[in-house]
C-alpha cells in the first residue's frame, strides 16, 4: 500500500470497534439501524447488488470513508464486477465533480485492496 493512502480494512475494522463499544449504551438504536439496512437492502423493483452500487456512490457523494468501506466488501461479496464499480463511480465523478473524483479514486482503492486480500 502506497504511503499515506487510506487502508479500507483498518477503517472498517475499527468502526467494527467502536460500534461494538456503542452497542452496550445504544443497543435499541443500533439494532433498528441493522433492521432498516436489511429491509433497505432486500431484494425487491432494485437487487442487491444495484442498491450496494447505490449505497456506494452515496458514501462517494457524502465523503464517507466507512461508507465506501463497508459497501466495497458487500459489492465483492455479491460478485460485482470492475466495470459495475467504475460506471457508479463514473456517475459520482458526473455529478458531484472534482470532490467526488477524490473520493471515487478512493473508493478504487478500497475496491483494490479488497480483490487483493
């Protein structure tokens, strides 16, 4: 990994922590949160692979490195491929422009560093 660039893994990891940690004071909310990203993510009109797609240009749009984190590891899982991960990207560099550049390089990354193990 280049020096200075973001290890997704690492990211995740330690918001995996954290919300460990949170589940002890905040156990109600964050299991409504676990039931909304379930019935959000269902398959239905949309599967699941195009909602992760989704979820991914909106952790691209909003800058969220968690984000991009956690939806690259469910894209692998659901057998997305490069070009699927670099049209959404595409569409976020489309409208949200040079920030979303910054952050689309970076969901590449996170996508890279999960293909490599």
């Amino acid at each position: 990994m280049a020096q200075g660039s973001k290890d997704f893994a690492q990211i995740t990891g330690s918001i995996n922590e954290g919300l460990a940690g949170l589940r002890g004071s905040a156990g109600e909310t964050l299991a409504a949160f676990s039931g909304l990203s379930k019935a959000a993510t269902a398959d239905g009109a949309l599967d699941k692979k195009t909602k992760e797609l989704i979820a991914l240009a909106i952790g691209v749009s909003k800058q969220c490195d968690g984000c991009i984190g956690f939806h690259t590891k469910a894209l692998q899982k659901l057998g997305a491929t490069d070009e699927e991960v670099a049209e959404a990207l595409g569409m976020c560099v489309y409208m949200g422009g040079g920030p979303a550049l910054m952050y689309a390089a970076d969901a590449w990354t996170a996508w890279a560093q999960l293909k490599a193990g």
